[in-house]
C-alpha cells in the first residue's frame, strides 16, 4: 500500500529534474485539472513516467509537461492558466474539468490552434451530463472530446421499455445536473409513463424522516408504492447511503425493482450496493474490455501499462475513475501522434504564444497536429481510443448487471446483456418476479372466521375440518393457478389484528408479523395501520360499512291524500283562507258596494268567508262585490288557488299511483342523528338481532339479510368503495405481485364475478335494500288509499246534522220569544201581504169602528198582530194608522198610508207613486237597519200586491225581506 505513493514521488521527482535538464526538449504539454482531481494528476504523471521509458515510441525524445489547477466552476481562471501554459511553448493542451470551463477553453484552443483534448469529469462520480459544446463545420475546431458522449438517456429508455414499466421514480444527487435527462422524460412522457423525480439531499437522514412527518398515512402508502419502481442517478457513495436508509425505515420491501446508472461504478460499489439493498438491483455502467489472457491485461500492443493501473486486484486500480483511464489513453495518443510526427519529418516546432497581445497569431503547425491526433488511435485502458469526423469518441460500451428476488442479503449478481450505440442491447431483460409454477411450495394461511368469506364444518367421523367461503375460493383460484398449497389454521384470539400497548399486533396481522404464517387471509380490510407491518395484494373486493336493520312491517296511511302537502302548508293555506275573508269583509265595509238589482246578498263576515272558500275549492258562489279593490283582491286570490289547486292535483297523483315507502334511515348519518333505534357494533363481530341497528362490514351483513328464511331484515351502507379486501401477507414478501397479478386477471376474466354471485347471489328471494316488504310497486288504487278522504266526508256529515239540531233547538226557542218593539228582523214580503189581508179584507169592515191611535209595524210586530175576528172586537179602528217598516230597493220603496175605514174593501199596495220620502226604516249597507227620518201617513186601498217586474216572489231562494 506504501509503495506507489513513493514511486509517485520519485516519478515527480524524476519528472522535474528532467525538465530541468532537458529544458530544450521539443515535445512539451499543458495539463489543466480540477483542483478536486488530485487522482487526475497522478495518473498523468504515471503515464508520462511510463511512456517515457518507452524507447520504442519516442525512442531518444521525451516528453515534458507543465500541469496547473483550477477551479472548474471559474472560467476565467482556467483560461487564465491556459494562457500561461501556451506561452511556455505546449504541443497540445490537456484537461479534465467540468462542463462549465469547458466551452472557455474551447474558445482559446480555437483561437491559438492549439489542439486540446477534453476528459469531461463530473464532481464526485455523479453521473455526467452533456456539455453541449458548439462545433462548427469549419476547419477551425480544435477540441476533441475524449469521452463519449453521454448516452445515459437511451440505455434507460430500453431498459424500462425492456421492463415494461408504466410507473416510476427517479432520484438524483444534488451534483447531478437534471437537465442530462430531459430529453428522456420527453421520451417517456409520450409514451404515456408516468415519472416522478425527487432531489435527494446530503443529510439523507434528514430527508427520510421529513417524510415520516409531512405525509399522512394514506400518502406515505402511495409513496411506499412508488418506490416499488425507481432509477437511482446519482453516485455510489450516495446511492449505498439512500439505499441503508430507505431499507432501515421499511420504505421499500422485497418486492421492489430499483436501477442505478452511472458510469462511475466499479466492481467493489456493485457488491456493497447489492449487499445493503432488498428486493431486484438493476445496475448499469460503463464496461471496459480487458483481455482474456492475464499475463496480456498490462500490454496494449509494443506498450506496457504500470502494474498498478492494469492489475484489478490491485487497490489503485480498483478505486480509479474513468476520467483517470482516459488521461493515461490521451497521454498515450498523444505519444503516438509525436512519434509520427517524428517519422514523417514533418515536425513543427512551437514558439512561445501569447494569449494577451492584440495582435498574437496562432500556432502555424497546429493545423497539421491536430489531423496527425484525429487520425491516429490506440489500445489502451478504456479501449480502442479514436475520434471521428465531428471530433468526438464513438467507442462506448455498457454492461447490465443484476440480481435476482429474494430475502437473503448478498446474493449473487449476474451480468444480464450489455449496450452500445452501434448494435444497441444485447441481451434479455424480464421483470417478473416469480415465475408461475409455485409447485412444491406449501404456504402456511392465518385466517379468522366470518360469514361468508371464511366457514368451517367441523370434522365429521375424524375428517379433517373443511374450510369454505368466498376468500377461500379466491385462494383455491390463487393455488390452482400457481401451483401451490397451503394449509390453515385459524387465529388463536379469533382477532383480526390491532396493535397493542407495547407495540406488537395481536390476531391474524400478529401471526404475518411473528413470521408464524406465511398469509393472511379472511373479510381482511386494507388499512395503512396494517400496511405499516405487513403487505398486501390488490384488493379483491370493496370494502364499505354497512347497517343492518329488521324490516319495518308495511303500515296504511289513512291520510294519504293529505301527503302532497305537509302539515306547515296545510296550516298555511287555511291561515290564508280566514285572512282572505276577513280582508274582503273589511274592504266593503269600508266602500260599500252598489248591490244589482234583484241582488239578494248581503255582505256579512259569514258570507264573506263562505264566498271564499266556495272560489277556493273552486265551487263558484255568487259574486256581489263590485269595487275595484275587491275585484283586485279577489283575483289575486283565485290565481293563487288554480296554482295550488293544480300543484296538489298534480302530487296527488304521483303520491297515490306510485307506492313510495320510505325509511327514514337511509344513511350513517341519518342513524347517527335519530335516538329511537338504538345502534353500534360488537367486538367479535357478533350479529344482533332485533330493533338494533348492527354497524359492520357491507358484505357480511348482505349475506346474513340474504339467507334471512323470512326476510326479515334489509341493510343499508356508503355507496362510495373507499378500501377494500386483501390477501395480507408478511413484509417484504416476494409472493405479493404474483398474487396481485393473478387477481386482477380473475377480475378481467370475469371469473370474480362469478365467485361472488355463488355468496351475494343476485336475483335472491329477499330484497336487501327496501325497508318494508312491498310485494306491488304500482297499479290499481285501492279502497286504503282514499281512506281518509272518506272519513273527512263522514266528519263533515256528523258535524252538518250536529249543527242542524243546534239551529233546529234554537229557531225554536227564539220562536217561543216575544221580540221587542224596536227588533230589527227580516219578514218576507208575501208574508207581510197575506197579514195584512187578513186584517183588512173583512166583509164587515166598514162597520168597524177604528181608534184614532196610530200603529208603528215592523216587519216582525206583524205576526204579532191578532186575527181579524179579534180585530173586530176594536170599537174603532178607522182612524188607526200604520207605519210599516221595511227594507227594499229604492225603486220600490212602498210608503205610509192612512188606513181609514173607507179601506174596507182591502189594504192593498198599490201602483207606487211617484218617490217621496215615507216613515221608512232601511237597511243600512252593513246589514243593519236605519229609520226613514219622515214618517208620511197616508190612507191606501188594499189589493192583491202587483207584479213589480222583480220576480221576488216566484223564486223560493230569492225571498225579499222587509
């Protein structure tokens, strides 16, 4: 380990003492490096030694060099010292920087004609990008790119199209330049993959657990799944320490795929990153071909190669860069352009240039340097070392290595194809992870028993227990196909799994996580909690929480006609009729109306109301009412009735034709708000029957109200799938994609469907969903329907008849009465006449002998009157006057006459005469009664009473009163 570090000195050494002796040798270079690339020097300095002991290339010539360091990220600095270099008088200009003092040193080398080979170098072994340097078509270009260019994007585009992969992450170092791989994410980004990119920074630690705290469970799974795919760009030393962390925080299992790809990863990183990694490692670099015979490895044709550079065991070697191999090959290019220079006699001596004068001119036997090293090429340690037309290496070369699935740490790597940019990959890749044939392998199952998904009948004549129900048939379907077998057993706490105080998980998940069953499997819901500790497959049927509820028995709503509105509107639109009313009783009250003739009405409170509900029920009435505000009012009021006439009609029928049974619950959140049904779930999962509510999974209680006998209960749940049901299996286990692959083909084939429908048959006898047992859904009405409809009828009757005997009883009682003079009451006028006859038309009237008192009659003192035998008791009744009252139209207002005993021949109303203010009292517009203020007395004969052309008396509804 001690002994090339002192050749390195005794080499410099040597090196400056022959500088400092030979300051006259022709062949001189410049050396620039990055000052980060001390290894970069020392192998420059070794090829140098060695060339120079080769006298079959130089033979008596030997070649002297100036090297000089500088930041890469400093462009001017770099030109600064190459500028120096050049004016100590240089053949050719070597360097190894990076991209940034690249196009600078690019630009001086065109201007002075000094050929310059570029060895583009990445900080810390992160993967390169390009550096996009110009070339022009001229003659004038005098850089040649050492290294081939960067074809990182199309070896990963065919290997993941190698892979199939649709979904991935990439990762990449904070030295890489992200635009190196633009153009593949354009690639793929028209293929339709979907690519995710993540920076990952120094404090890698750091990182990992600011993701543990900002993403939520649900998104640490997804990220989790993310991860099952993903390509590492970034160096070594980055990727061993990302890997350890992801691996120690479970953020990846066994089942996950990862590639790495860069060009600087040597034999001793491969075996670390496969030792600390799980799962698949894909690795892909840059290869180098190295002869097959050993004692041929440190021979590139008449030229011998340092031991400590060719041999692989040894430890400089092992940990050199490829920048490092390509320095020595461009040493050894170079050494070989000079000897052919030197052959051909064609050698051009370079003076001193200076960068700094305005007027400097290039070197004149650059031109013919740079074709003699454009046109040469050498074997050396990355190769066949050459440049074509554009000034560029074509000969690269990368190799595919990788690792098989499986727990165990440090397994083997095998090399999988290999990649160039002539021939393109050689090789297959595949990224199945288990094959199909499982045979001979026996999976121990955990499972917990739980209509209908797992069911056992208990041995029978010392048979063994046999397992059966819908997640045993997707087992069967699994094992039929693979080619595996199991055996079964059942949790010893009969649990599902939760965690526990000190950390551990009971149940079916504890026995995956204790490594005592190989699945899980049973009504087995995906949780984050649970794929924390355990994987699971694709979910094989959806998950939602269900309600199971006995069936409420079928009830008749005597009132359903009613049901078009509710019992607010009912009350609203009776508030409306009453108020109506009461404002068109007012609104003529305040304007009186002028009644028509032969107009009956009155305009009471009674009335009015009754003239409202008759429009609203739309039964017509007689319509009296002539002002302008009533006429307003009123039709308002009958446009309100056609609308909710007409809204009622229209529910009615959809109420009364369709049969709508609805429970009031229909929903968790409905259950959760009402207090009559009592509700919850049972650890254990026991089914409680009766008026209760049972919370638990959908599916279950679907079977339990399926194979119900009497189909007694109905079940009710989310219509929204948020989990599902999956095949737990231990963390990290290989046997979880293939299993995820089969079930989804079992979905795609149909074949899922078909085991379900054999426990959740579709077309059951019982209907799940409905909370009554409603056998006709529509059709004729019957007699229930219209139920209360009848019985508002019958009420109406019984009230009707309750009120005619109160009215009966009470016209009675007011008869037995004797009202007072000064009553105001209502007589018909046919009444009025034929009392008065029989007053009046006695054959012995004129003999009567009349007072000469006066009489004041209203229509009422009449009856009261006594017959005309008892009138003829009267001694005098001649010159007795009588005043009626009445109430009549103004057209016909009768008046006061003097009754006298030459109106023995009759008391008779005659022709009226012409109008004239009478004893009269009127009826006022408000129903009441007013008197004549004039009192006229007149005698009149008595007649028959005369048609007035009014009709009053031949119309038995119409009676005139007075």
């Amino acid at each position: 380990m001690e002994v090339f570090p002192l050749l390195l000195v005794l080499s410099v050494w040597w090196s400056r003492t022959w500088d400092a002796a030979n300051a006259d040798s022709i062949i001189h270079i410049g050396a620039i490096f990055d000052e980060s690339a001390k290894k970069d020097d020392e192998v420059f300095r070794t090829a140098v030694g060695d060339l120079n002991q080769n006298e079959e290339i130089l033979q008596t010539e030997k070649i002297t060099f100036s090297v000089t360091f500088v930041d890469g990220n400093n462009p001017f600095q770099a030109v600064q010292e190459a500028c120096e270099l050049m004016n100590q008088g240089i053949l050719a200009l070597v360097s190894s920087i990076g991209c940034t003092s690249a196009g600078s040193l690019q630009s001086l080398a065109d201007a002075m004609h000094i050929p310059h080979l570029f060895i583009q170098r990445s900080t810390a072994g992160t993967p390169r990008s390009g550096c996009g340097l110009t070339r022009s078509n001229r003659n004038d270009d005098y850089t040649l790119s050492v290294r081939p260019p960067v074809y990182l994007n199309d070896v990963i585009l065919r290997v993941v199209t190698e892979y199939a992969w649709q979904k991935f992450i990439i990762f990449y170092d904070s030295e890489y330049d992200i635009r190196g791989i633009q153009e593949f994410l354009d690639k793929v980004s028209q293929q339709g993959m979907d690519v995710a990119l993540q920076k990952v920074e120094n404090n890698i630690n750091k990182m990992i657990t600011t993701l543990f705290d900002t993403m939520r469970i649900e998104e640490l799974n997804r990220y989790r799944d993310t991860l099952r795919r993903a390509i590492l760009v970034m160096n070594p030393a980055t990727a061993k320490s990302f890997i350890t962390e992801v691996v120690e925080t479970n953020l990846v299992a066994f089942d996950c795929h990862w590639i790495i790809i860069n060009e600087e990863i040597n034999d001793v990183d491969v075996q670390e990153l496969v030792r600390r990694s799980i799962g698949r490692l894909t690795i892909i670099r840059q290869t180098f071909p190295v002869p097959q015979n050993i004692s041929q490895r440190c021979f590139r044709g008449n030229h011998r190669i340092s031991s400590t550079l060719c041999d692989p065991k040894d430890p400089f070697a092992q940990n050199m860069e490829i920048s490092n191999l390509y320095i020595y090959d461009t040493v050894l290019l170079l050494a070989n352009a000079f000897h052919k220079k030197l052959e051909d006699r064609k050698w051009h001596s370079m003076a001193s240039l200076s960068c700094i004068r305005k007027n400097s001119k290039p070197w004149q036997g650059g031109r013919s340097m740079l074709e003699t090293i454009k046109k040469g090429g050498v074997s050396g340690l990355t190769g066949e070392l050459e440049f074509g037309e554009n000034g560029g290496n074509p000969n690269v070369h990368f190799e595919i290595l990788g690792t098989n699935y499986g727990e165990e740490l440090g397994r083997g790597v095998r090399k999988l194809g290999c990649w160039n940019p002539v021939t393109g990959l050689n090789g297959s890749l595949t990224d199945k992870k288990l094959e199909n044939n499982m045979r001979g392998v026996v999976l121990r199952v955990v499972t917990v028993l739980e209509e209908p998904f797992v069911m056992v009948s208990e041995n029978v004549l010392g048979k063994p227990k046999k397992y059966q129900g819908f997640s045993i048939d997707v087992l069967d379907a699994l094992s039929n196909y693979l080619g595996f077998n199991y055996e079964i057993y059942v949790a010893p706490d009969h649990k599902y799994g939760s965690p526990q105080e000190d950390g551990t998980w009971n149940g079916l998940v504890g026995e995956l996580v204790f490594k005592r069953a190989d699945i899980g499997i049973s009504a087995l819901t995906i949780t984050p909690d649970r794929e924390n500790v355990v994987d699971f497959t694709t979910r094989y049927m959806d998950y939602s929480v269900g309600v199971l509820l006995r069936r409420a028995e079928k009830t008749v709503d005597m009132f359903a006609c009613l049901a078009p509105f509710d019992l607010s509107l009912w009350a609203c639109i009776a508030g409306t009729v009453l108020l109506v009313g009461l404002l068109v009783y007012l609104l003529n009250w305040l304007n009186p109306p002028r009644l028509q003739m032969g107009s009956m009405t009155s305009t009471t409170l009674y009335n009015s109301m009754w003239f409202v509900y008759g429009s609203f029920v739309q039964q017509g009435g007689e319509v009296p009412y002539t002002t302008l505000a009533t006429r307003m009012m009123m039709g308002a009021w009958w446009l309100f009735a056609l609308i909710v006439i007409s809204s009622y009609t229209a529910n009615l029928a959809a109420f009364l034709t369709i049969t709508r049974i609805e429970s009031s619950i229909q929903s968790l959140q409905d259950l959760s708000k009402q207090t009559d049904i009592p509700y919850g779930t049972v650890l254990d999962s026991a089914v409680k029957y009766g008026n209760y509510a049972f919370v638990w999974d959908a599916a279950v209680l679907e079977y339990v109200a399926i194979n119900d006998p009497d189909c007694s209960f109905y079940t009710i749940g989310n219509t929204v799938a948020d989990r599902g049901y999956g095949i737990a299996l231990q963390h990290g286990s290989p046997y979880r994609d293939v299993f995820s692959q089969r079930i989804l083909e079992l979905q795609q084939n149909g074949d899922m469907d078909i085991l379900k429908h054999k426990w959740w048959p579709k077309n059951g006898q019982c209907d799940l969903y409905s909370s009554v047992d409603t056998k006709q859904k529509g059709g004729a009405l019957d007699i229930k329907s219209f139920a209360g409809v009848f019985c508002i009828l019958a009420a109406g009757i019984v009230l009707s008849c309750f009120i005619a005997m109160l009215e009966t009883w009470w016209n009675k009682r007011k008869g037995s009465r004797v009202p007072s003079k000064e009553d105001d009451k209502e007589i018909d006028l046919e009444h009025l006449h034929r009392r008065v006859n029989s007053l009046c038309t006695d054959d012995d009237s004129p003999h009567k002998q009349f007072s000469t008192s006066s009489i004041d009659l209203t229509p009422l003192d009449i009856d009261t009157l006594p017959t005309r035998q008892a009138l003829e008791q009267i001694s005098d009744f001649r010159n007795t006057h009588i005043t009626t009252t009445t109430f009549i139209p103004e057209q016909i207002q009768t008046l006061s006459r003097t009754l006298s005993a030459k109106a023995a021949s009759g008391f008779t109303f005659g022709n009226v005469p012409e109008h004239r203010t009478g004893p009269f009292r009127h009826r006022a517009p408000n129903g009441g009664f007013f008197r004549s203020p004039i009192k006229t007395m007149s005698s009149i004969p008595y007649q028959p009473t005369p048609n007035l052309g009014l009709n009053l008396g031949n119309d038995p509804d119409r009676g005139t009163s007075i």
